[in-house]
C-alpha cells in the first residue's frame, strides 16, 4: 500500500455534497482514506469569473499503481459529471494526485508530484495541515516552508478560507 495526497475540489453544484460523493467513490474503489483536511473555500485562480472553490486534501493509502489511480480518478469524475470543456473552467468535481509516497512520475498524462504544487495555497494550506513536514520529493522543502513562501507571494492573489471540517459534512 502507498500512502498517497489527493486534491478534491468543487465550485458548481451542490460543492459539499459532491466532495462527500467523491470521497465515498474513492473509498469504493479501494481507495482507503486516512485523513480528511478542512474544508477551504478558495477563489478561482486562473479563470477568474467562476464560482469559488470548495477544496480539501486526503490522505489515502492504496495498492492502486499512479496510472491506475488516475484511472479510477478520471472515471470517478467523468461518473459525476465533470465536464472538460473550459480549461481551467468551472467543475462539478475535480481530483488531482499531488503526492504519491516520494515517488516521481514523468508522463504524457500524469505529473507527480502535480506541477503546480508549490504554487497553490489552496492546495498548500490544507496538506500543510495534514503533514506540515512532508517534503516534497524534488526540492525536499516541507509542505510548511512551501505555504509560507506562497503565501506570502503578493504576485498573484492567493486566497483561502476555512470553511469547516468534513466530518461536518457528516461523510
């Protein structure tokens, strides 16, 4: 079993809801979560005129190699709705591999750790308070160095919100 980081997030729709069906597909397909981080509220940050984000972070263990994970991950989404037809645009469910053990994978259609890791509070904040002191697998900086460093980058605007936990949204 690998122990494994996972993005989820959610801006149309009803967003609570549709990361607790995220969860529990994920858990369906072999996917054990570990920990649940709170829920943030975040704003868009790429196509601005868009709902805000709903995000969270799990940790997960599973025997699932990277590719398969994707696999499941891509099905899941795609069973739920989530449309690709704006890059970067509005979704009824998103689920990113940020981490996979200290493992590095250098394909066409899976980047790991996800590249834009070190850049995205609304990724950062919640990991960070998983596992502060993970670091990451290519520049062995902390998950807690990393959010402290983007947040306190004025270049682009970064904000996250905590919501709530999700044991409040009672998964």
């Amino acid at each position: 079993m690998k122990n494994v980081f996972l993005s989820l997030g959610s801006n149309i729709g009803e967003r609570e809801a549709q990361l607790r069906q995220a969860i529990e597909r994920l858990e369906a397909a072999g996917v054990q979560v570990v920990r649940t981080s709170s829920v943030y509220e975040t704003e868009p940050q790429d196509l601005r005129e868009q709902p805000w984000f709903l995000n969270l972070v799990l940790e997960v263990e599973t025997g699932l190699a990277p590719i398969q994970l994707l696999a499941t991950i891509l099905e899941i989404e795609e069973s739920m709705g989530r449309k690709r037809e704006v890059p970067k645009g509005p979704r009824s469910i998103d689920i990113d591999i940020l981490l996979y053990g200290d493992g590095i994978v250098e394909t066409e259609d899976l980047q790991i750790p996800h590249p834009r890791l070190a850049r995205r509070r609304f990724v950062l904040e919640p990991l960070a308070e998983l596992a502060p002191d993970l670091r990451h697998p290519q520049s062995n900086r902390t998950m807690r160095d990393l959010l402290r460093e983007v947040m306190g980058d004025n270049s682009f605007t970064n904000n996250a919100v905590t919501v709530t936990s999700i044991t409040d949204l009672e998964c």
